[in-house]
C-alpha cells in the first residue's frame, strides 16, 4: 500500500516543459532512498494552469507544487516524501496564506470552476484503465446496457439540454435521435477531435487527461443510434492523445468493454483512430468524414446531413470530444442534475482554453452563465503590467470579439450570438490595450485564407481579397469607401460560400468592425494605428531634450538609421528604419518615442 | 465484461488503492507522523507504514495518514498525532508499528484513545 501518490502532468504543456524528465528523476530519487514501496509516481493529464507548469501535487497532503525542476526534485524528496516538510518555495503561491496552505480548489483559479468533462484530467492516471473505473468509469455503459433501451437513452441526453461544444451548438440528443430513426445496415458514430481553432487545446487535454470517458461514451452513442462501430479523428500534432487514446482502446477491449456482445447485452462495438494531417476545413464534419474514406478533406453539401448519408454514406453520429465528455456523467446522475447547471437555454459548463494577455492562462471549465469578468478579474488572475482590457475573442477564426462594455454579458450560446459573436469551441484570446483590432481581424483572416480549402469561390478568392483590404487599411493606403466595399464583400462571403469556414471567415472583420469601428477610421483617415501596432503608420524619433548622446541605441540599431556623435544628439533617419523598435527598448532615458 | 458486479468489483478495488488521493476535508481523522531527522532516525518510517498498511487492511474511510517535520520533542520520538474533528488532540510517543496497529484498533476504530501510550503518560 503506497502512502503517498505524487501526481505529476503529462499534458503537452508540462512535457514542453519537461515534466518526463521530472517523473525519471523522481523514480530515480525515490529508488535512492528506498521509499518505491511507499511512494506511487502517477503522470496524469492536463491540471488546467499549464502557464506554471510544469505541475506536480503530492497527496495525502494535496500539496501543489508548481514550476518545478529537475533540480527541485531530490529536495521534494528528501524533505516532503521522506520528513513530511512542505518545500514551501515551490508551492503554488496562490495556495500559500499567512497561517496555512490551502487546498487548489480554494484558489481563485479554481474556485469558480466546475468540473464536468475534465472531471479527470490532473485526477486519474489516463494510461490506465482501472483508475477511471475506480471514478465511476463505464459505469454509464453498464447502466445503458443493462437498464435503459436506445429511446430512453436518447431521451436522458434530450432532456440534460447538451448542445454541441464543437462550436454549434445543436442539442445533442436530437441529433442521436436523427441517426437512430434511419434504418441502415451499417451506421457510425464519430468523434471530432481535429480542434482546428488555433490557440484552443480543450478536446486534447480531454483525450490526453481522460481518454476511456470518450471511449465510454461514443459506445453510448453507439448503442443509443444503433451503430456498431465508431471514428475518432485526431489530428497528428496530438501525438500524446493519440497515444493514450490508442491505449485506452485496447484496454477497453481487453476487459471486454469495448468488441463483441459487450456486458452480454448483444450490443457489438468497436473504436478506430484516424489522424489528420492538421487542415482546419477538416474538422467541418462532411469534410472530416471525407477524410476518413480516404479522400481530400473537402467539405461536400448539407443536405443530406451526416444522420442520413454521413461516413461511407450511412447514417452518421458526429459529435465533438468535449460533447461525448459530458455523456457518462449526464447518464450517472440524470438529466436534471446537467439541467440544473447553466442558463435556461444553455445547459451544463463549458470548457475554455485561456490565452493571450492573462496572468493564468490554461484551461478552466466553468458553468454557462459565468460572465467574462468573472472569468478574466477572477479565474484569469486578471491583466498583467497593469494594462487594461480592451476585448475578448472568442470562436476562433470563426467568431468575433467581446468588448469591455459587454463584459458583464453571462456566456452562453445565445447570448454570445446576439451580441454578434460566437461560442465557437472554446478558445478565449484575451487582448489589452496595446492590440490593434485591425491587426487581430488581420491575423485571422490570414489564417483561413491559409486554410481555405479551395472548392468554392467566394471563400477561395473572397477571403484573399478580404486579406488585401485589410493589408491596405493598415498601410494607410486605403479611403472611407472601400471600408464600405469591406463590408459588403463581408456579407457576401458569408451568405455565398458552401461551408461554415467561408460563412464564417468575415466574422472577426465584422465583430471588430461593429465594436471598434473607430479604430478602422483612424487608420484610414489620420494613418495613425491607436494601439500602435501597425508598423507602416508608426515613425520612430528621438526626443532631443532627452537623449544624453550615449550613443547605445545607435550602436543596437540593425539598419544603421540611427546618426549622431558621442555626447550629442542622435537623430533616427526615417528612410532607413525598419520599424523594430530596439532603439525603444534599449534607450535608458527614455528619449525614443513611438508615434 | 458480463456483469455490472465485475465493474464494481473492480471499482471497489481500484478506489482502495487510491484514497490516499481523496480530498477528505475537515471531516476526516487525521493521523500525523513526525518524520524529521529525529523522528526518523528514532524508526518513524516502519510506524508510517505500519499506520498506512492497517488502515488499508480494515478499509477505514475518512482517515488520512500524513507526515509532518519535527514536532519539537525529539527525546519522545517516533511522535504520532491523531486528529479527530471537534475532539482533542491525541499524542503517542515512542511508536512502534506494533503500538501502531494498536492504536488503529483501540482509538480509530473503537474510539477508546491508549492513555498508556501518551506523552502525558511518558512525562509522568
Ligand atoms: C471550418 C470548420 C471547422 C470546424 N472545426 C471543428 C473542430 O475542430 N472540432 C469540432 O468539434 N467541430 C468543428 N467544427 C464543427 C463541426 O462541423 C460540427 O458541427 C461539430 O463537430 C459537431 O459536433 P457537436 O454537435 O458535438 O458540436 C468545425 C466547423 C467548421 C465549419
Ligand atoms: S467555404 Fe471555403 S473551405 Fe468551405 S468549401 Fe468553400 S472554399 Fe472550401
Ligand atoms: S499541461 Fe500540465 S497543467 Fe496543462
């Protein structure tokens, strides 16, 4: 019997940062002083706070160890593993009070959380299967199986209220209740775990910190539509989810979980893992499911919808990872218990992978409903270096932005919606006063003219010209008019294009638009970018009645612009700068400015 | 997998390896090993384990087991504290894991604290 389990993450963010040569030393530090019997090293999944990874928590103590490095080991080992003394230096400071170290849940990251689908993740060891069954694992497939027919089980997600959290949000049990009226000889069911969102990281840590939950409930899915055997679709870059995702396969068929006859209900089902190559299109479901046959990940038309004519043109259940997550859970303790989370049209929480200008980013979970300042002054920790927020992007290259003056809008899809924004999957940019919102509409644009996939032509060459509008606008070079013709060009896209990454590409041009107009003006009319980012509309100067003629930035400068003698003035030539602000950074007395 | 009772067999087995993970709050019983230099070195480990491996045995929920440094009478060492909510503190001295497993039988489990194994019966 171990006395103590030391968990230590093995999420991509912490292995980034080197949390495998953590667990090696730890071993190899344990071993030296004869504790192996009594002290289990677990690598879980993702804890959430990957910004101060890498992570490690020591139970029985709960103790919360962050940063840590190789060389902190043989120190947490030799006092807290083997004399009980807390290395008070590493801890999460957030945990450290005058008189006592609290518990991670009573952090301010932690504390407005609520824990559905990453109820594992930083928990369990994903590797290993009887540790997800000691939480109630497969528990859920056991009672469907068991107790419930197909009806009822669709009935039960029908009535939690989950919606999709793949971006959608199209109510979940309606969408099992499609593919289970079709009568086929074959039907599927498919997870979509390509995140495509750049910046969003919530299906991996779900894959990589509790892969058997999504294994259990895509054979819920299964049993409810009546399909026999199931996709996931991960794209390559996953490699850590992959892994445990192949793994927890092969465990589940093991203890006969996942195959033939399964809790000797009759019921047949099994799981396939197929890699893509990382297109953002790809995660659109027909073009995800194109994929899989083998084909160019191209979307093809709705109708008909993957419920009728889906994977190999039989019906089709196709669901997000952070959606399947929440199954077992929704099945365990009913549908009213999911009810009674969220608000009145958006049920349960909602995962959100925090970035940008955020002192915690990371990943949160947390009930629909919460507000973005309760998400951004209270889980975030707030803005760094004093800066204030300006917006929150949300939904990705698909989505739009909320403004400080909404921050008080409760999240949900709806409301999002009527604001003009999305959902989307869950990646939250956070951006302070120093991002220039043309630039942000610019970068992702720049993206889905990238990842366009070419079948149609108001997205294939629409978003390209869209990109170069933009690229005018922030040159200065554009007029009043053609911030009209953006807008047109805008809706035109949206109403004309074949699939959802056309009709949503002008999104960020047109929440930015709506909520920051006034900044479009001002690169257009007076050539000036407000938040000072657009290098064409920028000049850097020397005040002369600062520069103390140190000559330090002269001697920085990589194009050579900057002129003047030791002692006296120096002077930037304009023409030969490139506009990469050294001199700024390296100026003692504050003499370069940026105008 | 045939039944429910297989999963749950296998459930209740795999819970009992992992309590040590469970956040039992204030509710719980808490017993505390000093393990410094000095606990140590006076044989703190074998009654650790001894305290672990009991606790195990008889499947006691709601009782966490944990170290701390020295308590601050190393004459008296290995020193062990039972923590009980809403009831004072007990502390035995002068462990061995065979007072140990006495002490899970007598206090935890039947509540009768050994006075005979106390500091208060040491200082006498
Ligand atoms: C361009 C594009 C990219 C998408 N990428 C993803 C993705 O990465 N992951 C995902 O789950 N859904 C993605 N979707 C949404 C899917 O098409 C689909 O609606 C969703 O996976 C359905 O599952 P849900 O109902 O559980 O949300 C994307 C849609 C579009 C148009
Ligand atoms: S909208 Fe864009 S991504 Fe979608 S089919 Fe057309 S070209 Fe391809
Ligand atoms: S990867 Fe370690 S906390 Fe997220």
């Amino acid at each position: 019997m171990y006395r103590s389990h030391v968990l230590v993450c093995g999420g991509t963010g912490c292995t980034s940062s080197n949390s495998l040569a953590i667990i090696d030393a730890l071993e190899s530090e344990i071993a030296k002083k004869g504790l192996q019997e009594e002290v289990k090293v677990v690598r879980t999944g993702c804890f959430g706070l990957c910004a101060l990874g890498p992570i490690m928590i020591v139970y029985p103590e709960g103790s919360f160890y962050s940063q840590v490095k190789v060389e902190d080991v043989p120190e947490i080992v030799e006092e807290h593993l083997l004399k009980g003394r807390l290395v008070k230096r590493l801890l999460y400071d957030e945990t450290v009070t005058m008189e006592d170290v609290k518990s991670l849940q009573e952090t301010d990251f932690y504390k407005k959380q609520h824990r559905v689908a990453l109820r594992n993740c930083g928990v369990i060891d994903p590797e290993n299967i009887e540790e997800y069954i000691a939480f109630d694992g497969y528990m859920a497939l056991a009672k469907c199986l068991k107790e419930l027919t197909p009806a009822e089980v669709i009935q039960i997600v029908k009535d939690s209220g989950l919606r999709g959290r793949g971006g959608g949000g199209f109510p979940t049990g309606l969408k099992w209740s499609f593919t289970a009226a079709n009568e086929a000889d074959q039907k599927y069911v498919v997870c979509n775990a390509d995140e495509g969102d750049p910046g969003a990281f919530m299906d991996r840590s779900v894959l990589e910190g509790d892969p058997h939950c999504i294994v259990e409930a895509m054979t819920i899915c299964g049993y409810a539509t009546g399909a026999t055997e199931g996709y996931v679709y991960v794209r390559a870059e996953y490699p850590i989810a992959v892994k445990r995702l192949k793994i927890a396969i092969k465990q589940a068929r093991e203890y006969g979980l996942l195959g033939k006859n399964i809790f000797d209900s009759g019921f047949d089902f099994d799981l396939h893992v197929r890699l893509g190559a990382g297109a953002f299109v790809c995660g659109e479901e027909t073009a995800l499911m194109t994929s899989i046959e083998g084909n160019r990940g191209e979307p093809r038309p709705r109708p008909p919808y993957p419920a009728v004519k889906g994977l190999f043109r039989k019906p089709t259940t196709e669901n997000n990872v952070e959606t399947f997550a929440n199954i077992p859970q929704i099945i365990l303790k009913g549908a009213d218990w999911f009810a009674s989370m969220g608000t009145e049209k958006s049920k349960g929480t909602k995962v959100f992978a925090l970035g940008g200008k955020i002192k915690n980013t990371g990943l949160v979970e947390i009930p629909m409903g919460t507000t973005l300042r309760e998400i951004i002054e209270e889980i975030g920790g707030g803005i760094p270096n004093g800066k204030k927020f300006k917006a929150a992007q949300t939904g990705g290259p698909s989505g739009g932005c909320i403004p400080a003056s909404l921050m008080d809008t409760p999240i949900d899809y709806d409301n999002l919606t009527a604001i003009g924004c999305m959902m989307g999957s869950g990646g939250l940019i956070v951006m302070d006063e120093d991002n220039c919102m043309v630039d942000i509409a610019k970068f992702f644009l720049n993206f889905t003219v990238d990842e366009s996939c070419g079948k149609c032509t108001p997205c294939r060459v629409g978003t390209k010209r869209l990109l170069e509008m933009l690229d005018k606008i922030t040159a200065g070079k554009a007029t009043m008019e053609d911030l009209d013709k953006l807008e047109d060009l805008c809706n035109y896209i949206k109403a004309n294009s074949l699939c959802g990454l056309g009709q949503t590409a002008p999104n960020p041009v047109l929440a930015t638009l709506k909520f920051f107009r006034e900044e479009y003006v001002a690169h257009i009319q007076d050539k000036k970018c407000p938040a000072g980012v657009c290098k064409a509309l920028m000049t850097y100067s020397i005040e002369a009645d600062k520069c103390r003629g140190c000559t330090a930035c002269a001697r920085k400068c990589p194009a050579g612009a900057i002129e003047g003698k030791v002692k006296e003035v120096h002077t930037i030539n304009t023409d030969k700068c490139i506009k990469c602000g050294v001199c700024l950074e390296t100026c003692k007395f504050g003499a370069v400015v940026k105008k | 997998m045939k039944t429910i009772e297989e999963l749950m067999a296998i459930r209740e087995n795999a819970k009992k390896k992992m309590t040590v993970r469970e956040d039992t709050g204030d509710e719980a019983t808490r017993i505390v090993v000093g393990m410094a230099t000095c606990g140590i070195a006076a044989g703190a480990r074998p009654v650790l384990n001894a305290f672990v491996d009991e606790i195990a045995k008889r499947d006691l929920k709601g009782v966490t087991v944990s170290q701390t440094g020295c308590i601050g009478m190393c004459q008296y060492e290995p020193i062990v504290e039972v923590l009980e909510p809403g009831k004072e503190k007990v502390t035995y001295v002068k462990m061995t894991a065979e007072k140990a497993v006495k002490v899970v039988n007598d206090h935890i489990v039947n509540g009768n604290p050994i006075v005979d194994f106390t500091v208060g019966a040491a200082t006498k």
